[in-house]
C-alpha cells in the first residue's frame, strides 16, 4: 500500500497481468459506486417522502432540479482542478507538494463556495419564474432552492474532501461516509418533512416544512459528512495530514493549474447544466404531471448510471497517478479497462431497470398519471445506457489527465447541438417523449465521440 495509505502502487502496475488489473479497478471502483448507491438513495428518499405529499409539491422539486446541478457542476469543476493535481504528485511520489495543492484547494474552493452561495440566494426569489413553473408550484421551488444555495459551502467541503482522498487511493472511506450521510438524511428529512404526527401509537416530532424540509435535511446532512471527511483528510490520511511545519502559502503555479484543469470543467458543466434548465423549460409548459414524471425519471435513472460514476473516480485516481509517474502507456490502458467495464455493467444496469421501473415508481410516486408517463420516457432513454457509461467513465480518465477542455466542447456541441435542437423539435409534437427521445440520440452521438476521443491518443 505504500506510506500514503493509498491501495495504489502505480510503479508496480506496469507488469500486471489483465486479470490483476481488472481486480485493482474493481477494488477501487466498488467503494466508489456504493457511495454512488448512497447518494443516489438519497435522491430516491427525498423524492419519495414528498412525493407522498403530491405532485405538486414534487414538481416543484423537479422544477429547479437542473438548477441546483448547475450549481453542483460549478462545484464539481472547482474541486477537480485541484485534486486532480493531487493524483499527479501522488503519482510523481511527491507528497509535500500534495500537502500544498491540497491547501491552496481549501482555500480557492471556500471562497468559491460563498460566491456560489450568494448568487444563489439572490436568484431563488425569481429562478422558479424564470423557469416558466406554474402558480401552485413557485414558493415551494424557490424555497427548495434557496436552502440548497445557503448550504453549497458544505457540498462543496464534501466534494473537495472525498475527492482528495480518492485520488491518494483511497476510496473506502468516503464510501463509507456517503452511506453514514444517506442515513443521516433520512433522519433529518423524516424529522423536518412532515408535521409531528402519530405512527401507530408513537408521537413523533416534526417540523412539517414540506419541500424546504427535503433541502435542508439533506444540507444538514451534506454538513454531517463533509466535516468527517475534512477531519479525516487533515488528520487521518498519512499522505494529506496537517503538517504545521510546511507553508501554506497560496502558489501561483498550483492556481493556474486549477485553472488550466478545471475552468474548461466548470464552464462545461454550467453550459451542459444551462442546457438542462433550458430543457426544464421545454417540458414545464407540458403540466404539473409531465414535470413531475420528468423529475422521476431522471431519478430513477440515477440507478443506472451510478456504477459509472463510481468507476469514474477509479479512472480519474489511477490514470491521474499514471501520467504523474510519467507512464503514459499504462495510463492509456487503464482508461479502456475503466470505461469498458462501465459500459458493460452500465447495460446490465440498463436492462435490469427496463423490467424494473414500474416497482421504482411505485415507491417514488403514488400518482398513476405521473408513474405511467415516468415508465414510458424512461424506456425510451435506457437504450442507451453503454453509450452513457463510455461518456462518463472516460471523461474520468481524461480528467485524470488532465485533459478537460477537449472533452469540455464535445460535451456542449452533444448536448446543445443534439439533445436541446432535438427536444425543440419533438416536445410540441410528442409532448415529454420527444423530449426523451432527444436523450436517447445525444447520449449515443456523446459516447461514440468520447470512445473515438480515447482512440486518437491525443489526450496524453
């Protein structure tokens, strides 16, 4: 394991045979995905527990869904140009200037969070209006979105931390505190939902806040597991800990390579995000029930695609290590072991959802006009989910490159140039199946671009 507590030797993989590195990219890759099974279990809860309330008050969640995935892919993009770093110096066995990267990235990433932050605050009053939502559902949006926007300092404290961690090796523990934070917001979602109430014959407190509760149980309990993780990053990991002797001053290298790394990241992800909220405004003007079936749907799916964003982060940890090794040609290898198995488990994935989305809408929804549009649509779009898995893990790997800014266009010219163009055409025609059919056609054109990407070897 080496002195940095990592599960990686990246020198010693060079003579590994296909089966040992198809069992390293597993290792890593399986705390990775239950951590994805966590979060997205906590997207299945929240929709669930105000799904109960009505369609309404679950519209009004999916009305500002693309929203707040903007604000997470800002996030996102921050915190990746700078831990991707930290794989290349792990990697380059050069820890003390880990140390450092780490450090400036608290620093920039922070002050990100609050700027983030404020322009939420102030957007929340009219996002929902903006966005074309109905009467009956624009309070309960912009107060949904205003708690998400208070806590981003917290989401992005998580984010930062566990991605610094994994990309030392270790994905172990931020899996396991992505489960420790789904029970939390079960608890705190179950405490702030719903008034106090009896269940059975046991009194149980609550706040009764409705769709704000959903957003502030969860942000209570991104603050639970973003402070783990910063404990155990400054003072747990043998490679990261605090060292009091060393400087923490801000480097101008280290920020212009954040920069270099994940501007191209953050800008691609508001574009891509942009997208979604335009696309949230082609489907609002189809009704409460379409928005609402919209919003399912697109969490059911996170089912699928959640393997691929565990084994991304396996991808981004073991290629970003390679290339700071200076061994391009085993980093070129483990980006197609990586986004071969997501393709493959994605189709098994895929398929299992096919036959099993009238269950998962049972459970997020108790509306049938919203459960039967939700099934539909989502049948459509599972068809492509290997396509997806070679999109998503791929990009892993040339993050761990450092490659974002190629992959960054391509994204936009998919998503605006084929899924928006498309929805355009086929939402007044085919109403929320247009829409969906539209994904269907992007997500195959981005992972055929994304595979052809790796082939021409120009990213390392």
């Amino acid at each position: 394991m080496g002195k940095n507590n990592s599960t990686l030797d990246i020198n010693a993989l060079g003579e590994t045979s296909l089966q040992e590195r198809l069992s390293l990219v597993w290792k890593l890759s399986l705390p990775g995905i239950l951590a994805q099974i966590s979060e997205i279990a906590m997207q299945y809860i929240d929709a669930a527990m105000v799904g109960s309330l009505g369609a309404a008050a679950s519209a009004s969640i999916g009305l500002v869904a693309s929203s707040t995935w903007l604000m997470g892919g800002l996030i996102q993009g921050s915190a990746a140009g700078f831990y991707v770093q930290i794989a290349h110096s792990i990697g380059a066995r050069d820890e003390k200037k880990a140390r450092k990267i780490l450090h400036n990235g608290y620093a920039i990433t922070g002050l990100v969070s609050l700027v983030l932050c404020l322009i939420g605050v102030i957007l929340s009053r009219y996002l929902p209006i903006w966005l074309g939502g109905s009467q009956d559902i624009v309070s309960d949006a912009s107060a949904y979105f205003l708690c998400y926007a208070l806590f981003i300092p917290a989401r992005m404290l998580f984010f930062y931390s566990a991605g610094s961690l994994q990309c030392t090796g270790n994905m172990k523990l931020p899996g396991i505190v992505s489960a420790l934070m789904c029970g939390l917001d079960v608890l705190f979602n179950a405490l702030l939902i719903f008034p106090s109430r009896y269940i059975g014959k046991v009194y149980v407190i609550g706040a009764g806040m409705g769709v704000a509760g959903a957003a502030l149980g969860t942000a209570l309990a991104f603050v639970c597991a973003g402070i783990m993780l910063a404990i155990a990053v400054n003072v747990k990991s043998s490679a990261l800990k605090y060292r009091k002797e060393e400087e923490k001053k801000l480097d101008p290298a280290v920020l212009h390579e954040a920069v270099r790394i994940g501007l191209p990241m953050a800008l691609e992800q508001s574009a891509m995000s942009g997208a979604q909220v335009f696309s949230t405004s082609i489907v609002a003007p189809l009704g409460t029930a379409a928005i609402a079936a919209n919003s399912f749907a697109v969490t059911a799916e996170a089912l699928c695609y959640m393997p691929g964003y565990g084994i991304q982060s396996a991808s981004t940890a073991i290629v970003g290590q390679a290339v700071g090794a200076k061994q391009n040609d085993l980093a070129r290898s483990f980006a197609w072991l990586t986004t071969a198995m997501g393709m493959i488990i994605m189709s098994v994935t895929g398929i299992a959802m096919y036959f099993l989305c009238p269950y998962v809408f049972m459970f997020l929804t108790p509306v049938e006009e919203v459960r039967k549009l939700g099934i539909q649509v989502l049948r459509i779009e599972l068809h492509a989910e290997p396509f997806f898995g070679a999109s998503i893990v791929a990009a892993g790997a040339l993050r761990g490159a450092g490659d974002t800014l190629v992959p960054g266009l391509m994204n936009l010219v998919s998503i605006w140039g084929v899924r928006i163009v498309m929805a355009e055409i086929l939402a007044p025609k085919m109403g929320l199946k247009g829409v969906w059919i539209a994904m269907l056609c992007e997500l195959i054109f981005r992972g055929t671009i994304f595979l052809v990407r790796l082939y021409r070897k120009r990213w390392v």
